[in-house]
C-alpha cells in the first residue's frame, strides 16, 4: 500500500486524498460536512475518474446522507420501483429479491444491459459479515494500458454479446426451465469488447455477463474472455476493501469491475447503495 498524497488542501484544492496503490484506489480524508457541501464535487468526480475506487473510512453517513451525497455528484438514479437506497443483502426479510445477488460474487459491470451503465455507485457498511465479504474492484482502464501495443489492435474492434442469463449460470449451473426463461427474458445485448470513452481513454468490457465474442468459435471466445479477465484482475489492478461499519466506497462503474467475496449467506452482513446515472452507451 501506498501513502503518496495525491490531493491536499492548502495546494491550489480542497480535497486531501492519498492513493492506496499505484493503479488503483484512493482514501478521501475530508470530514462528512466537507463533502455533503458539495464543493467539492468536481474534484472528486475527477479524482474517481483517475483513481477507479475511492474509500471514505468510517464515515457513517444516515441513508439521508449518503443520498445527499451521491446527488452532489451528477443525476441521481433511483431503483426500479423508485426506491433511493437499495440494500445489498442475503437477507430476504430485507430483499425479497435478494437470490439475483448471488451473481455478485462473480466479476461484473452494473448496467451492461441497460442502454446507458450505471455512472458512480456508492456503497456504505451497515452489518459486518462474520467472515469473508470484502469486496473487490479492478481497474480496466489500467488493464487495459498494459496491453501490449500488437494485442490492442487485434482486440479494438472484437464485439461481445452480454447478457443476464449467462451471469446466472455463475451461480446456478442447472437451472430450472422457469428460471432460465426469467432470465432469458431480460434479453441480450452486443457491446464492444473496448469502451472507447468520449474522454478519449479506454477500458475493457468483461465480467460475467459476457457470453461469446461474435465471430468466434466457442473455444477461441471462452479462452479470450478468460483470459483477458484473468489479465484485468491481477493484482497491480485490483484493490480489495475490508470493511468497517460506516465505511463508504464509491467506484467508477464506467471504468472498473467489482465483485463481492464469499461470505456466510446467514450472517446478514448489510451494505446500503446509491447510485449515479451514466452519462455515455457503450461504444
């Protein structure tokens, strides 16, 4: 781990940061009124950018604030039915929908289905696992720096078909017809294998949703998607958080893949999520 002050106050920004490795992460220092003020929204917004993960030790932001918070840092986007603050739990008394979570221990992008991917999300502790539970992001901007210059050019134009149910056999290898077919009606979608950002930098499209590559045999796609993956979620790329109550984490959607460690499923460890709405397709 790394200490390197990436952002201070005093130097020309309010915002006083330190990096946690070099690819990836960053711990945010300012007090909760700091950032619920919203000045400094951009900084952050451009710090998340570079950095993938941002980490708000033992900040303990109320439902209310965290929602207040996540608005200072573009539109807000609620829940399918409405709901501002989504619990991520096994916990079915809490999240009567709490089976798609399985899905979660498997490396993925929020929202590849969707037309526009989820911006920024924000996680914060209410409930420790008994064990187990980190959860981990991977930075595919950088992953995909670190691609040969030869490997690139093969890989920018390869398109890949996604969809849900292809996450669901990670979890549930032998589903049931009804199930498969549940699945199978949130539809499927291609998207290229490299994002190629307005901002002009690009990151790699993976995780578990992604089923083929269009073109490809199934033995030739199953080896790149893997090993590709493996490739984006090497160490020097993945930061790993163990949480605390009242720690919250945001990460860029856009430019990461996240997934939960296994955990005791009856321990009812509790995360509380907020989210942005993105702000560019897939292309």
């Amino acid at each position: 781990m790394t200490t390197a002050t990436i952002a201070q106050a005093g130097n020309g920004t309010g915002l006083e940061a330190v990096a946690i490795s070099p690819q990836i992460g960053a711990r945010v220092l300012n007090g909760k009124a700091q950032l619920l003020s919203g000045e400094l929204a951009g900084e952050i917004r451009d710090l998340l950018e570079q950095r993938g993960v941002l980490v708000f030790p033992e900040i303990h932001f109320s439902d209310q604030e965290q929602v207040a918070f996540t608005k200072t840092l573009g539109t807000f986007l609620p829940e399918m039915e409405g709901q501002e603050i989504y619990s991520i739990t096994l916990d079915q008394a809490i999240n009567p929908r709490s089976e798609y979570l399985k899905g979660s221990l498997y490396w993925h992008i929020d929202g590849t289905m969707n037309k526009l991917p989820i911006g920024a999300a924000i996680l914060s502790s209410k409930v420790l696992p008994t064990w187990g539970g980190n959860t981990e992001f991977c930075n595919t901007y950088a992953a995909w720096d670190s691609l040969p210059e030869a490997e690139k050019e093969q890989l920018e134009s390869l398109r890949v078909m996604h969809s849900a149910w292809t996450s669901l056999l990670y979890y549930e290898p032998e589903p049931s017809v009804a199930k498969l077919d549940e699945m199978m009606r949130l539809g499927e979608v291609e998207l290229p294998l490299v994002w190629k950002h307005r901002s002009g930098r690009k990151s790699l499209v993976l995780g578990c949703t992604a089923h083929h590559v269009i073109g490809m045999s199934a033995t030739q796609s199953t080896r790149l998607l893997v090993r590709l993956r493996e490739w984006a979620t090497r160490p020097e790329f993945v930061y790993s958080h163990e949480w605390s109550v009242g720690d919250a984490v945001m990460w860029d959607n856009t430019g990461t893949m996240h997934r939960a460690m296994p955990y005791d499923p009856d321990c009812g460890r509790l995360l509380h999520r907020t989210k942005t709405a993105g702000e560019e397709p897939i292309a």
